[in-house]
C-alpha cells in the first residue's frame, strides 16, 4: 500500500473518525523520544518505498 492510498482511505472516514485517528497519531508518537527515529529503514521498490517501522 502506498503513501497516496492510505491518504485515499483516510479521506474515506468520517471527520469523527479522521479526529479520533489524528489524536491516535499524535499520542503515539508523542511516546517516543524525538531522538529516536521512528522507523529503522526504508527500501526502494518498483510501487515505491518500503520503511520498516520500529512501532
């Protein structure tokens, strides 16, 4: 799945839901130091980048 389908679906959501999902977002990521990255690689393919996340 791509970066612009997941934008697609997100936009499928109710604004409730689009909320609910932002503050998911924010309060996940609020648990990690800002020194850390939040993803450990990424890898270029054919249908574009891979990243392996360390959530």
């Amino acid at each position: 799945m791509t970066l612009r389908d997941i934008i697609k679906e997100i936009q499928k959501l109710t604004t409730a839901e689009q909320l609910r999902l932002k503050d998911f977002f924010i309060k996940s990521l609020a648990s990690y130091s800002t020194s850390e990255p939040i993803y450990t690689s990424e890898q270029k393919h054919k249908d574009g980048y891979t990243i392996s996340t360390t959530l």
